[in-house]
C-alpha cells in the first residue's frame, strides 16, 4: 500500500475526486435514476484500504432522492469522504433555460440563472447531508467566469472544474490551454485560466499533461497536430498511438495505469505539488457510462485504480486528502507556469 506519512511540505497531496450523479449519461430531462450510487460502499470500502477519503462532487439529483443521499450519508461517515457540489444544468432547478446543447455548459446560462441553480444545488445538498459544501466542479467541466461570482455567493471557497491543456471549444465549453497545473486563486470577472491573487477563490485543478515534457513544446505542438490540415492527416492520433507523446488525463476511464504512474512523474518533474484522480460514479454500474461496459470491465477499473495507488508509493511520499483539505495544504503562491 502507498506510504501516507504525515503531511510535509514535500509530501505530494493525492485528491480521489468523483463526480457523483445520476445514472442518464446523456442529458434527460425525463425519469432520472441514481442506482449507481449503491455502488459507493463497495468503492469507499476499496479506497480506504489505501489510505484515501474520495471528494464526491455531488449532483442535485442525488441528494433530492431519499436512498442515494441515505448511502452518500453512509460513505462519508466519520470523516471517510467529503461532499462538494456537481451540477448538471439539464436536470438542476429553475429549469428556465432552452434545453439545446449549448446549454448543458453552466458558463452559457445567463449569470443569475447559474447562481439560481448553484442556490437551488445548494441548499439540497445542505438539506441532505446537513453542512454546506465547500467545494464545486461543473458539470461537463463547463466553469465561466461568470461563475465564479455566482459559487462566492454560494459560499464556495474551491473549485475543480480546470482540466489544463484541454480545449472544450468545439463542443460549447471553455478552453483551459494555457491554465496552471497549480493550485490558483479564480476572481469574479477574471479568465479562469488566469491566476487572479487574492481571488476569493481557490481553484484546484485536475491532473492533466503529456507522456513527455517539457509540456511547454509539447502543448503546442499537439494542438498544431489537432488543426487543420494536420488534422485530416489524423497526425494526433498517430503520435498517440506510436508513442511519440500522448496527451493524458489521470483518469482510469481513459488511461492505464502505467500512463498514469508516467504522468504522475511528468507533472511531479514539472513541480506540480498535487494529483488528482478523478472518475464518474456510473462507471461504478457496468452498462451505465462509455467506460465500463461489463463487469469484467469494472473489474479491471478496480484494478487499474488500484495499481495506480500502489504504484505512487515508488514516486514519492504521499497525503491523501480531501479536497478542502488539499486547499489547507497546498501553496497557490508558487505557481507553476505551463
């Protein structure tokens, strides 16, 4: 099992994040189901085993039905996890925008229909599970800057929602090329890829980059390859696939664990002081997410995870921690340039 020795200003901080929701990928406006989320205990059980207590960015639909919040009660009892808020514009009240693509990105809503619906996340989520949730992602990654005054007023102090390197443009979200691997400060009206000291909020961003580094040349190197006319070369793909550098996310939805382990030291050689985990609870429910087809499948998700957490213990000294915790323990002074 990975080391967690006592929090040290070397250790690295190890976030599990998962974002928690109902079972309907797609965007249904119509019956929603949560029976993913029976799926918790066995998972909380299986984390605890190394030492980590999962951040659950919970949805509006799993703390509004009875037994979903019953089990998010459960898994997060004695401290065992930390709920924050996750919302999916599509089945969160007031339901006052067009139900078009567009509009499943919070960042496209109107600004006081996105405070509107961070209220109404909210206050269930305080109704539920008793406390005020401190930390927030966006459904769909889909943070603007505009609501980032909306989460203050909603008393949030961290967000999770900046996936670095990734450019969401094309499907009517945001882009964070050009965003810090850090921990950095977010302010009201500011670019959410621009750290903004003494923002009143603290933005935690996802564990992304490339097998190789620096990532200063293989950024713009890749979204050369991702643009026309490379792009119908399929000249990406093709790097990806022979080796030459592959843009990952530490995920195990999308990467193994070996591409994990080796983005965990690309981003620790970059001076990244955290890594962050990060999955949907409907992979948990084989047949619910893209990800997890059968459950042969879901087994080999657990063993991916896991051979991910074990094998951090040959990188480096390691503190699990919440995500309100891993913003007590990281330095947002000392960013990290991309």
């Amino acid at each position: 099992m990975p080391k967690t020795s006592a929090a040290g200003s070397d250790n690295v901080v190890v976030i599990v994040s998962i974002d928690t929701e109902e079972d309907n990928w797609g965007r249904n406006g119509g019956c929603v189901a949560t029976r993913n989320i029976a799926q918790l205990p066995r998972l909380a059980d299986f984390l605890a085993a190394f030492g980590a207590r999962p951040t659950y960015f919970t949805a509006y639909q799993v703390a509004a039905q009875e037994r979903a919040a019953a089990t998010m009660l459960e898994v997060c009892d004695g401290g065992r996890g930390e709920i924050g808020g996750h919302l999916h514009p599509w089945n969160t009240p007031p339901h006052a925008e067009s139900k078009v693509p567009r509009n499943s990105m919070l960042k496209n809503l109107p600004a006081e229909l996105q405070f509107e619906k961070l209220r109404h996340l909210t206050m269930a989520l305080e109704a539920a599970f008793g406390a005020a949730p401190r930390a927030f992602r966006a459904g769909r990654f889909g943070l603007g800057s505009e609501t980032i005054p909306a989460l203050i007023r909603c008393g949030y102090g961290i967000d999770s929602s900046v996936a670095p390197f990734q450019n969401l443009e094309r499907d009517g979200g945001p882009s964070f090329v050009g965003a810090p691997m850090e921990a950095y400060h977010l302010a009201p009206g500011a670019d959410v890829c621009e750290p903004a000291p003494p923002g009143q909020l603290l933005e935690i961003p996802l564990s992304c980059g490339f097998s190789r580094g620096p990532f200063s040349f293989w950024d713009p190197t890749r979204r050369l390859l991702e643009a026309p006319p490379f792009r119908w070369l399929r000249l990406a793909g093709i790097a990806h696939r022979t080796g030459i550098v592959e843009r990952i996310m530490l995920s195990p939805e999308i990467a193994t664990a070996d591409e994990m382990l080796l983005l965990s030291r690309r981003l620790l050689e970059h001076g990244v002081r955290h890594l962050q985990l990060f999955f949907h609870s409907p992979s948990l429910t084989p047949g619910l997410s893209p990800f997890v087809g059968t459950p042969q499948e879901l087994e080999a998700f657990y063993a991916t995870i896991g051979s991910f957490l074990e094998g951090l213990d040959a990188i480096a000294p390691i503190t699990f921690a919440t995500m309100s915790e891993a913003a007590e323990l990281l330095a947002p002074e000392a960013l990290v340039p991309v």
